[in-house]
C-alpha cells in the first residue's frame, strides 16, 4: 500500500485536543520539518497535550506558537544550549500545564498501553515525592509478596509523528540510529506519521519500525534540521543558537516567518 502524502496533507491528520507525540530525543533526530508545517497551516490545531520522552527544539516550537495546552516529558530544554526559552517563559506564565514525568512512569505508561491493561506496575517512585506531585499515579501491593508497588497509569497517543532517515512507501522505516522510545510510540499511537529523509520503493531489511500501523510517510529531506539525523548531517549548532537570541529578543513570531527550513 502506498501511503505517501504531502507534508500540507500530513499536518491535517492533526485534530484540536489531541495528544501529539512526537520522535526523536532533544536535539537529535526531531521532526521539525512536520513541527513547522503544522503551526504554519491554516488554523492550526489547538489545546495539544506533548508527549515526549524528552521534549527539545520541536518541542520549544509548539509551545512558543501556542498550540501545547499541556506537556508530559521527563526532560524539557536544549541540552548543552541550556533551557529551552519558550518553554521557560512559558512556564513562568503559567499557561502550560506540566504532568510531572520520568523515564520509568512514561516506559510503563506505554507499556501498558501495548498490553492492553489500565496501568503497569513498577517499583519506581517509592520512597520518593513524584507521588505527591502526581495524585493520579496510585500504589498497589503486590498479591504474590505483599512489596508496595507504583501503579502508573497508561498513556494513549492520537497522533505520533518520527523522522526517520529511510522509509518505503508502506511504511517500512530505518530510524538511523538513537532509537529511544520511537518504537513503543509506533505501537501506540492511533495514527503514526513519518517523515524520511528519503523514501524507497522497497528498503530491504533489517528495519526498525515496521509499516503496518503507519498512516502517512511524507518526504523531508533534511526534515530534523537543524537537529540531527544521523549519519546525514549533524546538529547545526549555530541555528540554534539563532533561535535562542530570537526568542530572548522577543522575536518568536518573525523567526517563524524566516524561511529557516533547509
């Protein structure tokens, strides 16, 4: 089946309300092509939850376009480029709602989503605060030893989108590399979009992510700049750091409206 569509057909299947996850880890990797995209169409959609296993430049973009109504990573910034500015000011404000994660609670989240079940059992977060932050996440004693176990709750995902740096028209994709949890989010999500640095008639095994549950695979050359897409190009650390003095300049909106997308 071939499921390729246009970048403009791909940020439709983006509906207000949902939970947009997206690929990738910080700087590396990131589906900021698709990110743009999707703040620059007509009436972009609105009160978005982020899902990410850390959120980073992309992230920081839909924010500061106000389309992030919440956000649930375990990491939010620029990682040697320090914070992430729209995030911050963001915060500051208090006009994002931030669901308290870390590594674990968002692995068993997904995990109990692929499962099938309301929640997975896990021995993180004992002894510590997170509980108290998140009142929702209850505790459970374990019928086979009496130990007091974490109880994380599933997370569902509508919309996941991954970059990848090679896919076939059916959805057959090689990430090229920092896999993170890409692939659990492919397994989740309700529609999962690619974007590729290249996309093949047939790619030849071994792959990483399979193309049955893949809704739309868009062409993006260079679709993570200026994060990385190992091996094919870096991350281009002088743009960020143009992003980042917009941003302390006041000048979010005009650096949207630059035509920064190589």
């Amino acid at each position: 089946m071939d499921k390729t569509k246009s970048l403009d057909e791909a940020v439709l299947l983006v509906q207000d309300g949902d939970t947009l996850a997206l690929g990738g880890m910080t700087i590396y990797r990131r589906p900021v092509a698709f990110v743009h995209a999707l703040i620059t169409r007509d009436n972009p959609p609105q009160d978005l939850t982020l899902l990410a296993f850390t959120g980073g430049f992309a992230s920081d973009l839909l924010v500061g376009a106000g389309l992030i109504r919440r956000s649930r990573t375990c990491y939010f910034g620029l990682e040697t480029f320090g914070l992430a500015p729209m995030f911050t000011q963001a915060v500051r404000e208090g006009r994002l709602e931030i669901i308290e994660e870390s590594e674990a609670s968002i692995a068993c989240g997904l995990r109990a989503t692929m499962a099938g079940v309301g929640f997975m059992p896990s021995r993180a977060w004992q002894g510590t605060d997170m509980l108290r932050v998140r009142p929702d996440v209850m505790t459970i004693c374990d019928p086979y030893s009496d130990e007091r176990l974490t109880a994380f709750p599933a997370i569902d995902c509508d919309v996941a989108v991954i970059h990848v740096l090679r896919a076939d028209r059916s959805g057959n994709a090689v990430l090229g590399g920092n896999p993170t949890i890409d692939l659990e989010l492919s397994m989740v999500a309700k529609r999962l979009i690619l974007t590729a640095e290249t996309v093949e008639d047939e790619l030849p095994g071994p792959i990483d992510l399979p193309g049955l549950a893949v809704t739309a695979v868009v062409h993006a050359p260079r679709g993570a700049w200026p994060t990385s897409c190992y091996p094919a190009y870096p991350i281009d650390g002088e743009a960020i750091l143009d992003y980042i003095s917009a941003c302390n300049a006041g000048q979010f909106s005009n650096y949207l409206l630059t035509s920064w997308i190589q």
